[in-house]
C-alpha cells in the first residue's frame, strides 16, 4: 500500500510482539517476559516486587550481561526455580518451575544415607577392635591388611555420611600419580583376571586440593565401574593439566551406557539392567564433584566404551 512502510519478512512489529507477551504473562504461570528494566511485559510490576527475593535480584543483574541465569527460593511454603535467558532485543525470557516434591525427595535421600552411614558405623567398628584383639594374639600379614581396609570403609563411611549431610573434612595437597598408583595395585587382580589392558598417563607433579577420602572413593568409583562393564579390550586413567585446570580421565573399552539413561546417569538408584549394584556409584561420584567445585562429564558410545572426565581447577 503506497505510503506505508513494511517491515523485512520474518520481522514482528514490536507493538505486536509485546501485546502478545503481556497476554502470555497474564495467563501462564510457568514463565514470565521482563523488559531490560526488570518489568514484567504488560504491567509495572518488576521481577523482584513479584518475588522480593535477593537471589532473584541477583539473577537479573547476570541476566543482563547477557548470561543464562538461575534464582531458588522457598515462597510461601514452595521452593521454586526460576531461570532466565535472552529472548529476544531486550527482551528476556523467565521459566518459572516448582521443584518443591524434587528437593524434598532429594533431602529424604540424603537422610537415608547418611543415617545408614551412621549405622554402619558402629558395627565396623567392633569388628576393627575385634580384629585388633586378635592381631595382638597372633602375628598375621591378613590380618594387618584386613585392619587397614576396615579402618579404610569407617574412614569412607563416615565422610560420605558427613558429605550427606552438606559438611565436610579439611582439604589437603593430594599428589594425583601417587594416589592414582596405589589405586592400581587395589584392582590389578581383577583387571588382569578378564584378561584386560590397564593403562596409566599421568602428567609428573600433578597436584590437587581435596578431601583425600572422597578423591580417592570418586576415583574406586570410576574405576570400579570402568572394569565391571568391560569384558575385553582396556580400560585406563590419565591425568594433565590443562591452563589453569586439571584434568582425570577414567575410560574402557566397553558396553557403554544404554541411551535411555544417560540424562540420568547421575542419579541415585539409576543404573542399567545389567548392572548387579544399586546404582548409587556415579551418584556418589557426582555428590563428591558438586562438594568440590568440581566438573564431572561423560562420553559413551554402545559396545565402543565411555570416558569420564573430572575437571578439577587448580585454584579450587
């Protein structure tokens, strides 16, 4: 028509587009549209006199540096989640998601761990003075190691108990070949009972700051799993540094992991059918990774193996 200018296909007035994303914050309770001055689209409401919460405050501050961003907060009895990105030229995109029944089954699984944690304890303990009385009878090299080993599960069972329950013990300097080679000789017997390659590519000096107990268990975790699953071939662990970060790699040759779980793998109780534990391994690993700031991820492909990557910053 003449006089009137149009716009470039696949380019919405502007006008529309905010009509359009008021009517939607008027009827949808799962996400909201905010402009670049925190105002909810279509009213002059702001995000934050919606939820007069700080961590929302602090969500948009990142939100506007042009980064994904995410808020929890407990509201009236609920705990919510609310995660924003970049929608459109000044428009940004709120997804409101209701993770009340999901925390709390999280929470009712620590409470199970940590109370079994607390319960394994003691009977382990009488078995280690039991086991001392008789090493004080008689000179026994099994003996000696069974007494290193029970004091080895009471050590675990009572930081796993402790990691439940959101504390922790003292970070320490961690020589990553020196722990990663007496892990080696633990389950040599088993690697080499299935006729299976280990091998070991650690970069000299490596060091890292963690709890010893939980690096060294997230280590018995990855490994343990890398040679309960493969039947032929090799599995092996290599460690570098990366700039400002140091890398643990565990792989096999494997079954890898089934399709179906991979979004899940780090769940508690997920595991696939052939798997004879409780699936709580990988859990456990992820548990120890998010207590230490840590990365941990995953390649894996059907009867070609997995990769597990621990991305440990030196700084940490």
């Amino acid at each position: 028509m003449k006089g009137t200018k149009s716009k470039p296909s696949g380019e919405l007035d502007t006008g529309l587009n905010r009509k359009i994303l008021a009517k939607i914050n008027r009827e949808s309770s799962s996400v909201i549209f905010i402009d670049g001055a925190g105002t909810i689209v279509g009213t002059d409401e702001k995000l934050w006199d919606r939820f007069p919460y700080l961590t929302v405050v602090k969500m948009y501050k990142k939100l506007k540096s042009g980064e994904k961003s995410v808020a929890e907060f407990e509201d009236g009895g609920r705990i919510l989640k609310l995660t924003g990105k970049p929608f459109d030229d000044g428009i940004y995109l709120i997804e409101i998601e209701d993770i009340t029944t999901q925390r709390c089954i999280e929470d009712f699984k620590k409470k199970i761990v940590s109370t079994v944690s607390h319960e394994l304890k003691t009977p382990l303990t009488i078995i280690k003075g039991y086991s001392e009385l008789l090493a004080m009878e008689m000179e026994s090299e099994i003996l000696e190691k069974m007494n290193v080993q029970i004091e080895r599960i009471i050590n675990i069972v009572e930081s796993i108990g402790l990691l439940m329950r959101g504390q922790g013990k003292e970070l320490v300097e961690i020589d990553v070949e020196t722990v990663i080679e007496e892990l080696s000789s633990q389950f040599l017997d088993r690697i080499t009972s299935k006729g299976l390659k280990f091998n070991r590519e650690i970069e000299s000096g490596l060091t890292v700051k963690a709890e010893k107990i939980l690096f060294r268990q997230m280590l018995i975790n990855l490994i343990d799993n890398a040679v309960k699953f493969t039947e032929s071939g090799e599995i092996g662990v290599k460690a570098w540094r990366d700039k400002d970060t140091v890398v643990i790699e565990v792989y096999d040759t494997g079954k890898g992991i089934p399709e179906s779980i991979k979004p899940f793998i780090f769940e508690k109780f997920v595991k696939s059918d052939e798997s004879p534990g409780l699936g709580i391994g990988l859990s456990l690993v992820k548990t120890i990774a998010k207590h230490h700031n840590w990365e941990v991820t995953f390649q894996s492909a059907s009867e070609k193996g997995t990769r597990f990557f621990v991305k440990i910053p030196v700084n940490s």
